[in-house]
C-alpha cells in the first residue's frame, strides 16, 4: 500500500477547510484516512493550519510521500519547532524572576507579621488568673 499525507476536503461551499490525512494514493481526496494529522483553513492568515508533527514524521519516516502543500507545511512546523525553544527559555527565565519576585515578598509579608505578634506579646501585661 503507497500512503500519502494529503489534503481532505471537509468545509462547506465557499467556506473550505481542509484535514490533513494519511491515506492511501489510489483511494479519492474526500475518501477514508488511515490517521487525521491535523487540519488547513486557507481563510484564515496567521497561523492557518495544525500538524501533528511527531506522527507526520513517523508517517514520513515509514515511507509515505506528501503533497506539495502538505510538504510546505511539515517544512513550516519543523522550522517553528526550532524557533519555539528559545522564546520558551525567555518566558521561562521571566516566570522565574516573577515567582522568585513574589517568594521574596511572601517572606517579608510572613517576618513583618511575625515580628506585630512579637511585639504585641511583649506589649500586654501578663493576666493575673485566680
């Protein structure tokens, strides 16, 4: 069996949306899957499509070929998946100033408390009980 990693037409008319599929070549576009990778709405114009890009690359790597255009998307997603790890590491190094940011605070906010009930305890007179 030859595999592709196609397009599928599932939108209405006028409006078209796409699933990206695995599929046998010889079966027709609109036709059964073997597996759904993600989904193509060309309307929209930043970040018009979703790919399963481990499952795309195990599919590729099992022998099936893709499309023209779902090719340009693997290409895409994999340049992404490149780009991705350092503006995590930036977020990452910021939640990480903000959390310690706020432990700082905590821990006045706790000495600050402390040290009123100290000086209140030191403050009243002992009670005499009988």
């Amino acid at each position: 069996m030859a595999a592709r990693i196609r397009l599928k037409r599932i939108g209405a008319k006028n409006a078209p949306v796409y699933r990206i599929v695995v599929a046998d070549n010889r079966g027709p576009r609109d036709g059964g899957c073997i597996e759904e990778l993600g989904t193509y709405h060309p309307l929209q114009t930043n970040e018009n499509f979703t790919l399963d890009l481990e499952r795309a690359e195990y599919w590729l790597g099992v022998g099936a070929r893709p499309s023209d255009t779902v090719a340009s998307f693997i290409k895409k997603a994999r340049k992404a998946k490149l780009v991705e790890p350092e503006a995590d590491s930036e977020t990452q190094a910021e939640a990480e100033k903000e959390t310690a940011t706020e432990t700082v605070t905590e821990t006045v906010a706790e000495t600050e408390t402390t040290t009123e009930t100290v000086t209140e305890t030191e403050a009243a007179p002992p009670s005499e009980e009988a």
